[in-house]
C-alpha cells in the first residue's frame, strides 16, 4: 500500500485516473483514513524524539515539546477539508491539544510552495535571482500519488515570488504509464510559454519515454 493510503484523503473534485474508492488500495481492517494518518504522524514524532533525545543528551526537551511550531505540507489543492482531517490527526495523534493555542501552532503549506522555498534557497543561482526582469518559476512535483504544478513569478531586492496561474493537483497511481499520459498533458499547456523552450521540451518527452521503455 506504501504513500498510497494518503489518496483516501483526497478531494472527489481532482482530476484523476482514480474514479472510485474501489480503484484504491483497502486500508487496514477498522482503521479510516484519519487513522493510518495519526498513526504516521506519532510514528514520525517518536522517531524525531528518540533521535533527539539519544544524541543531544543535553538538550531539554521537555521544556520545548509544549512549545513546537510544527509545519505540515500537503499537496497542491487538499485545501479546507483537508487541511481539518490533517489536525484532527495532528491532535489525535498528541502532537498539540485541540485548542486555539494548539491549533496556532500548527501550520499547513503546499507543496508547490514548499518546493519554491526549497528551490529558492538551494537551486535558483544568485545570477538569475538579481535580473532586474521578472523571472518564471515552473515547480512540477510527481510524488506517490499526486502530480502538482505550481508556476510563479520571480522578483529580487527583495526576494519575492507571486503565484501566477492556479496550482493544480492529480491524483494518478505512480506508474510510469501514467505519468506519462499526465506530463504529456502539462507540455500540451505550456506549448508556447516562455516558461518551457523546444530543446527543454524535447530533453523532457526523451526522459519520460526512456523511464516507459524500462518498465
């Protein structure tokens, strides 16, 4: 079943290969979706904790662990619902209380944007940052389950980017026919961006059918 539990989770309205709850692996005899989720999420903060707690011996952790901002990334557009079933589990799972003060503590970010950040920070040379022009940003995220697309635009002195079409999300199993079928759709949008040249394209189309063939 592996990440795929998470598609139980999804939103009905997302464009999907996934017709069904059928089409999904069953979840674990009693257990809903929340569940497995709360079930991750603990097992995540004790395995932070024990580390933490094994080779920084000094450290006081329990007078910080009341205290912990904690910042969870779901994908593109599992918005609203979504982002309620994620801290109903934070809270089942004894990370905060489910009170206002608990609730402030926890932070939901997409992630498009959390790759932007990342991207940012690590990858975007300093160059292409300080062009006094505008500069596009394509984050194109295949995960276990999901497909999010997010672009933006780019500005320096300071540092600040505006989303600049809608970010979007598919649901799709991780096999490489289908991702595939769903990328081919994305180049099909960006046909004539500025975002996206013909040599790009092509070196994009070759990787993919290479990752097809192999399979």
């Amino acid at each position: 079943m592996k990440s795929r539990w998470k598609l139980h989770l999804s939103p009905k309205h997302l464009a999907s290969s996934i017709n069904r709850d059928n089409d999904l692996p069953p979840l674990p005899s009693e257990k809903s979706a929340v569940d497995v989720l709360t079930d991750f999420i603990k097992y995540l903060f004790d395995c932070v904790k024990t580390y933490v707690r094994e080779h920084h011996l000094a450290f006081p952790w329990s007078s910080v662990e009341d205290s912990i901002e904690y910042i969870f990334t779901h994908p593109n557009g599992w918005e609203g619902p979504q982002q309620q079933l994620y801290r109903r589990a934070i809270v089942q799972a004894g990370l905060v209380p489910s009170t206002r003060e608990g609730q402030s503590r926890v932070h939901m970010l997409t992630e498009g944007e959390a790759s932007l950040h990342f991207c940012v920070a690590n990858i975007v040379d300093t160059e292409t940052i300080n062009q006094a022009a505008p500069r596009g940003v394509v984050i194109i995220d295949a995960g276990g389950g999901t497909i999010d697309l997010s672009m933006f635009s780019m500005m320096s002195n300071p540092i600040s980017c505006e989303e600049i079409a809608p970010a979007e999300c598919m649901q799709l199993w991780s096999t490489a026919g289908f991702l595939l079928i769903h990328f081919a759709s994305f180049l099909g949008r960006l046909q004539g961006s500025v975002f996206v040249t013909r040599r790009a394209k092509a070196l994009l189309q070759s990787g993919w059918l290479a990752l097809l063939n192999s399979q």
